[in-house]
C-alpha cells in the first residue's frame, strides 16, 4: 500500500487523513467560515498537519474549504443518507505555485476543456506531489510542465501561504467526490519581469491553453467574489472591463485575448461555466495579505498567518 501523503495528529500520534473525512472538521475547525490555523510540518511526498503546535512544525498556516465543501457536507450523514464512500483511500497532495514577477503581478493559467478534473478553471500552475518530492520541488517541476517556466536557483525567493482542502466534483450537486486534495499553496517570488517571464512561457496544450498575469487590483476584486456566498459587494469602479490574457490555438501558436472581467469574476453556480476557481480565490486573498494590501472589508477573513521569512532553499 502507498504511504500516506497526508497525516494527521489527532491523539498525540499521526495518522492517515480519510478520503471519506473533512481534514478541515478532523482538525478541530467549528462551523464558521474563518480559516484554521494548522500547524504543518513539510517532508519528502507528504504533509503533516495538526490543530495545535507539535515539535517538527515548520509552519502555521490558514487551511481552509469552501463553504459548500461536499466532505463537509458528508461528515453530517443524517443530512446525505444512502452516501458510501471509500473507507481505504487516504487523501491526495498537491502543491500550486503563485508565480509573482517584479511588477507583483502573478500568473495564472486556464485548464483545457479536455481535462477529467477542474476543466476550464483559471488555476496557479500545479499538481500532485510525487512520492519522496521536496514539495517546493514539485511546485517548480509542475510550473515547468504546465508553462515550460524553468527558474534558476538564487533568482527566486519562497514562502508557504496557506492550505486548501480541494474536492472534486466541488458541489454535491454535482456528485459524489471522486477527488480529495490538501493543497499548499506557494508564493514563489521571481527577480525577473513580467515581460522576461512571458517570452519564455511554452503552454503545454495537453493541460493549459491561456494565461493571464493580474494585478494587485484586479486580484483583489477576484478574491472578493467569494464562491458560495449571497454578500452583495461592491466592486471598485476603476476595474478594467477585460485583462489582456494569451491563447494557446489549435496549431499550437499563440494569440491576444480579452479576458472579460465578468468571467473572472465569475462564481461557481454551474459545473462547466469558465472562471476562477474557489481555492484560487483564497490563494490570492493570502497574496495580498503578503503584499500587506487588503481584500474588501466582507471578505477580509481574519485568519491569522505566522509571518515567515522568505526562502530561497528548498523545502
């Protein structure tokens, strides 16, 4: 049997994390909508986490779910009768990177429509993390596959931002999970331009086919249009009506696109609707934390991140 990727201290010893459970209520975390503080040690292929402070934590870091988290959801059975799932799964790793350049913009690609899971969402560049990987290591590997974007050492810096609890199907409504995710989410911090980094993006099409660089503005309207809420919010006027993205066409060349701001502000209420997906959103809200800006007042979330130096070794 594989070993586990995700552990968790429950009783002063760690344990598997079950597919079938909510990491997020295995922890402690109430019904509200605030990030958990977890604390996290980081290790070859795998994650440990718990609700209070152990000796090999390296870390504190916000975890969160969405509100309409079907694990959530699932861990009531009174309210979902008739569910069975898995009960020998554990649940999978992942590692994302937001890339930010020296203009603080950061990148985002567009998952193909062809893809089994998440098509059509606008995501950081990222993926699983393999067995015995550094998870900076395969946050990198995942940017130079998805992009062709190969940083050389000691012309970035890093920082761990927070932690994501990830299902698919993300609704209920949807179907029954087939996906169960802890995502860490990394700030990777270029020395290069926007522009430096842009002429040597090479999309892989089997998995991307646009990308976007935002800006601090522009991110914090998207982190503000928080799946899953019915907030009314008002967004600020001087928003651009589109972001100027590439596309990746058929023959493989590139090309412009006008991204309208309305699909990246779009919220998650139909499966195969482009936009931005719901753990981006939170990915992004802890980007301008970073940067020391502030999301809108309704979507501040309070949670409290440890401040860390940034790295530049690995994991």
């Amino acid at each position: 049997m594989a070993a586990a990727r995700v552990l968790l201290l429950l009783s002063g010893h760690p344990e598997a994390a079950s597919f079938a459970r909510s990491v997020r209520g295995l922890l402690g975390a109430g019904p509200g909508p605030e990030p958990w503080p977890t604390h996290c040690s980081f290790k070859r292929g795998q994650l440990v986490l718990s609700g209070g402070p152990f000796p090999d934590a390296s870390a504190r870091l916000p975890l969160q779910r969405p509100s309409f988290c079907p694990f959530a959801a699932l861990d009531q059975p009174s309210e979902v009768p008739g569910t069975e799932l898995p009960t020998d799964r554990g649940v999978d790793l992942g590692v994302a990177v937001i890339l930010q350049s020296t203009e603080q913009t950061v990148l985002l690609t567009r998952r193909t429509r062809t893809l089994s899971i998440s098509p059509n969402l606008w995501v950081p560049p990222g993926g699983h993390v393999e067995p015995d990987e550094e998870l900076l290591d395969g946050g990198l590997r995942e940017l130079r596959e998805e992009t062709g974007l190969q940083l050389a050492e000691g012309q970035f810096s890093w920082v761990p931002l927070g932690l994501w609890e990830s299902a698919y199907p993300p609704r209920l409504s949807w179907g029954f999970p087939k996906y169960h995710h802890i995502v860490l989410y990394l700030l990777v911090i270029s020395q290069e331009s926007q522009q430096q980094l842009q002429a040597r993006i090479q999309p892989n099409p089997s998995e991307v086919n646009a990308f976007v660089w935002l800006r601090p503005d522009v991110a914090a309207a998207v982190a503000a249009s928080e799946d899953g809420t019915e907030t009314t919010r008002t967004l600020p006027q001087d928003l651009p009506p589109s972001v100027l993205a590439v596309e990746l066409k058929e023959n493989g060349a590139t090309q412009s696109l006008a991204l309208p701001m309305s699909t990246l502000l779009r919220t998650a209420t139909a499966e195969d609707k482009e936009r931005v997906s719901t753990g981006t959103k939170f990915a992004l809200k802890l980007w301008l934390q970073h940067l020391g800006k502030k999301t809108p007042p309704a979507c501040e979330s309070g949670a409290h991140l440890d401040p860390l130096p940034a790295k530049d070794d690995r994991i």
